[in-house]
C-alpha cells in the first residue's frame, strides 16, 4: 500500500523540463526515490508529463497539499498515479469524496470504519447499511472524507483489512457520476486519446516495468478529452 501512497504523476511539464529539472522543484517536498521525465524515443523530446516518487506517503500528501504547482513556467496537474491491474478502473480518480467498503463483516461497526480509514484524511462520518425492515447489517457502508484526495488514497488500494475483516474498497459513484466519470457532467470517454500502445509504442519499458496508467483530465487548458497512458 505504501508504494501506491508515494507515487504521483505531474502532467502540462514545460517541453524543456527535464528529469532533473522536475526533482529540483519537487524535492523541496521531500526525498525523492525516483523522477522521471517520460521522453517520445522516436521524437527524442519531452511527452510533458512525467512520474515522482517520495520515500514517505507524508511527502507526497505535502506535495497535493500546496498545489497549484508551477514548474519552470507552466501550471501543472498533480495527480495520484494508478497502477496498471487498476487500468480498468479509470473512474478511480473521479472527484469524490466517499468511498463504498463491501464484505463488512457483523463485527464491524461505523466507528471502526471511522478509525482506519483516518489514516488516509479526515474522516466526516462514516456509515454501515442495515436492512430498514428487519435491521439487519447488508454487509458493506460508506465512509465520507473531507476531501478528493483521501478518498483516492483509500480507494488506490482494493483490498484493506479491518479488524481481521477484508474488505473491498472503490469509490462511491452515483448514477450520474458513473455515467460521466464523476467530472461533473460531460461524457465518459468523449474524444479520449490513447498514447499508450498504439503508433508510436507508448513510453515504453524503462520506466516502472509497464506498472503505471493514468488517466488524466487536463484541467488547466478546459480540454474537454481525457488522457490515457498506458505502459507496455
């Protein structure tokens, strides 16, 4: 789990950015095990994103913190990266706050769900699902962070363990939010753009051993497509 908490994707990087450019800015947030500027090998230039990793899940939630980020002159977009087994996930990112625990065992209590999933942010309250007729526990509940990021730490791992209970995690999408990728309204996949494996053979193996996707919505120019890197 620690690993997923320490690894983020920076996107919109200045084409002149490079590798060591991008650690010098971020490093001022802690101790870096690893930064990459991901490179088009055909073009020999910059993609303009790229990956950090942190030593500690602290140092990369510092990094979130204090974003608006500038790096040599661009605004960029600092996200959660998304490990490759959660590519079909995509919606793992959506800006949510509340995330859906299945497989509650009748032991567990909201209380508990309130105290482990605190590691991850601010807990607003959490709640176990009962049958409204006989009472009885349905088995899942919904915890309610205070903000995007701590439901996206808790819902970056599928499986937790409560208690001795596992537990499935996701987040917790409404109807409207599923049908648009819970980015507030505009369609699930419009104009997506896939730079992983097609023409151009993606960025390739040297970097994470094809671990990482991300799905990113590129805010900052109002694109209205969503990116979709996938390592090979």
């Amino acid at each position: 789990m620690t690993d997923k908490l320490c690894k983020l994707f920076v996107g919109g990087l200045n084409v002149e950015t490079t590798s060591d450019g991008l650690r010098a800015y971020f490093e001022q947030y802690g101790s870096l095990t690893d930064c990459v500027v991901v490179m088009n090998q055909q073009l020999g230039r910059s993609r303009c994103f790229g990956f950090i990793t942190y030593s500690a899940p602290g140092e990369a939630d510092a990094a979130m913190a204090a974003k608006p980020h500038v790096v040599e002159g661009n605004n960029v977009e600092l996200k959660r990266a998304i490990a490759r087994e959660d590519a079909n996930n995509p919606d793992i990112l959506a800006n949510v706050k509340k995330i859906f625990v299945g497989g509650v065992k009748d032991h567990i209590e909201a209380e508990n769900l309130t105290e482990y999933f605190s590691q991850f942010g601010a807990v607003e309250k959490s709640e176990i699902i009962s049958d409204k007729q006989t009472g009885r526990k349905r088995g899942f509940g919904f915890v309610y962070f205070t903000d995007t990021d701590s439901a996206t730490k808790a819902a970056l791992t599928k499986y937790h363990t409560i208690n001795g209970n596992k537990v499935e995690v996701k987040k917790a999408l409404s109807k409207q939010e599923i049908t648009t990728g819970g980015r507030g309204g505009r369609g699930r996949g419009r104009g997506m753009q896939n730079f992983g494996g097609g023409r151009g053979g993606g960025y390739g193996g040297g970097y994470g051993g094809g671990r990482w996707v991300f799905f990113y919505s590129n805010g900052i120019t109002q694109v209205t497509y969503r990116w979709c890197v996938t390592c090979q």
